[in-house]
C-alpha cells in the first residue's frame, strides 16, 4: 500500500521534472545559438586548405591521419590493471593487516584471487611469454 | 565609445557620473578578447628563453591574461615568433600561422625574426618574418627583456580594443573576402621560393637611392 502511494506521486514532481528538462535543453542550445548567430553576422568562417588539414607541427601530413591501433592491445590492458590495481590495494592492506577483521581479510583475499584468476588466463594463454 | 549617434562622449561620461555604465557591444568584445590572447607554444630560439620567462611567476603574463599556451594552432590567436626563423623552418611557421582560426595576431619577437639578427648575413636564416605573414607587433631586442615582450602585449592589446567590427575599415577577421592564409614558400636548394611574399613585403629601396639616405650612410 505504501509503494503505490509513493507511485502515485502529484502530478507536480512531473511538472518539475518537465521543467527541468527544457531548461537542460535551452540552457546549451541558447549559447551556441548566440555563438552562432555572432560569428554568421560579424566574423564570417574562413575555410581553406592549409587550415583544414590535419596538424602536424607545421609540416605536410603524409598519408591518412586515421591511424588503427592493434586491438591486440587489450591484453596488456588487462595485465597492466591485474599488476596495478593489486598494488594499489596490496600497499594499504599491509599496513593495515593487522588490525583487520577476518571478514575484512576473506573479502581481500577474494578479490585477489579474482585478479590471479585473470593472470591465470594470461598466462594459459601464453601472453606472458616474450616473443 | 558612443553606443549610437545620438548619445555623446559627454552623455556617456554624464552617466558614467552618476554610476551608469554604458558600452557598445563591440568594445566589449574587443575587450574580452584582448584579455584573453592565447599564444601558441612553440619556441625557435634563445628569445623564446625569455617568453618562457615572461610567463613564470616574477613577470607573470597571467596577468594580462595571455598565459594558457596552447599546443595547437586551432586554439590559438597570437603567435609569437620568438626567435631565429631559419629558411628551413620557414614553411613551418606560415603554415602554422595558416592553420591559426581568424581572428590571429603576430608579435615578432626579437632581433632575428624582425630582420635576422647577427644572422642576418647568413646563407640559412631568414631576415623577417614579416616577408610571409603580416606582423602585428614588433619587439626590438637580442634577446627582449620580459618586459619587452609584456610591452608588447599592451601594445596588441590596444590595437585590438581599437579594432572595428563593421564598416569600411573593419578588422580583417570581420572581413569575408578578407585574406587569412598566406602562401607557404617552399624550401629548396638552401632558399626559399619565393624569397618574400610579394602583397605583404616589399624590398626597401638600396641604400643611396635618395638624399636623404646619402647623407645618412655614405662614408
């Protein structure tokens, strides 16, 4: 009973939310109308082609500037968060190791196990191995 | 300063009395933007020593608001060529100065960029920076002081608050057909092609080709 009359809430708490909303909305929309509006009537845009291409500390670009990265990468993504998040916990527990509880020192020692699992996976899949 | 035709310096300066501040929009805008000059980073020699200096906290260029050096010219408005502009580097700084959006000033900064300095006789350094884009300020020294160089911020400054945004001698950001990028001399064989821009820099006239030059340098 007490949940449907939490439901059925006065329709003022929408008005205010719709409120809410179309400010959210004018609030950016009226800057950059005036932005806009500005550099349309007094500092018109110069496109050119030296300004349009890519920057590269005054030289000529060569080639695409889209450049693809190697997804291949994720894995020392993964690594690099089992070895630093572990440390940055694993500092503030030994100083602290003493005057844990026993919950407190099974919860760490899960979440441990959680990141050895995943340099188990690692190392399974032989991304350890220096080629 | 008067808003409209119709309200006087002496109306604006009766209500200014009495509390009132009254401004036209294209002065604050000059206003806000003079305050707010935002130099591209980049050094070419020992003056940018000093630019670096004029930035740290004895003389504090925050002060006039020109601190936040940016990395990319699409930030930037003012470029400060702060040193010996080589032949080779040349391209680099026009094309720089293209990639810069409108509206963009040019402090030239030191002896080398005005004229080539002590290098001026070399077979690699350009003598003037103002032979490819326009230069708004020109800062004599070897290398300035900082306080040459924040001197020579006043100075833009009050050449952009005396900037007008309409009419027949508006600013050239305000200007559409206005020109905002230069040619790019290209660098080839030891020189640069073409030696100057022709629409921006003319080659004074040898010394002797007047009186008053005779008497001035003939020995």
């Amino acid at each position: 009973m007490q949940m449907e009359t939490n439901l059925m809430s006065p329709p003022s708490t929408y008005l205010f939310l719709s409120i809410f909303l179309v400010v959210a909305i004018v609030f950016p929309l009226v800057p950059i109308g005036l932005a806009k509006l500005w550099s349309h009537t007094f500092t018109p845009a110069k496109p050119g082609h030296e300004k349009q291409s890519s920057y590269e500390c005054g030289v000529v670009p060569v080639g695409s500037t889209r450049i693809q990265f190697k997804s291949q990468y994720y894995l020392y993504g993964i690594i690099f968060l089992i070895f630093d998040v572990e440390a940055v916990f694993l500092i503030p527990l030994a100083v602290a190791f003493l005057d844990l509880s026993l919950g407190a020192v099974l919860a760490v020692a899960v979440f441990i196990l959680l990141l050895l699992e995943g340099l188990a996976w690692a190392w399974t899949k032989g991304v350890l191995k220096w080629q | 300063m008067a808003v409209d035709p119709h309200v006087t310096e002496v109306d604006v300066k009766a209500l200014n009395r009495e509390g009132v501040h009254v401004t036209s929009l294209e002065s604050l805008y000059n206003w806000g933007r003079s305050n707010s000059l935002w130099p591209l980073q980049f050094g070419l020699a020992c003056c940018a020593i000093e630019m670096i200096a004029a930035t740290m906290a004895r003389h504090d260029m925050a002060r006039f608001g020109a601190e936040v050096f940016r990395p990319s010219p699409r930030q930037a408005d003012l470029m400060i060529v702060a040193g010996t502009v080589t032949k080779k580097m040349a391209p680099m700084v026009v094309r720089l100065y293209n990639q810069m959006p409108e509206p963009k000033y040019v402090i030239s900064m030191g002896a080398c960029a005005i004229s080539g300095g002590p290098f001026r006789d070399g077979y690699n350094v350009l003598n003037g920076i103002d032979r490819f884009i326009p230069v708004d300020v020109f800062i004599p020294g070897c290398p300035p002081r900082p306080e040459a160089l924040l001197d020579g911020v006043i100075q833009l400054q009050e050449k952009i608050r005396s900037q007008k945004l309409s009419g027949p001698d508006r600013a050239r950001h305000a200007d559409k057909s206005a020109c905002a990028e230069y040619p790019v001399p290209e660098y080839g064989g030891g020189d640069l092609s073409p030696p100057y821009n022709p629409e921006i820099w003319s080659p004074p006239p040898p010394f002797g080709s007047s009186d008053e030059d005779e008497s001035e340098f003939e020995t």
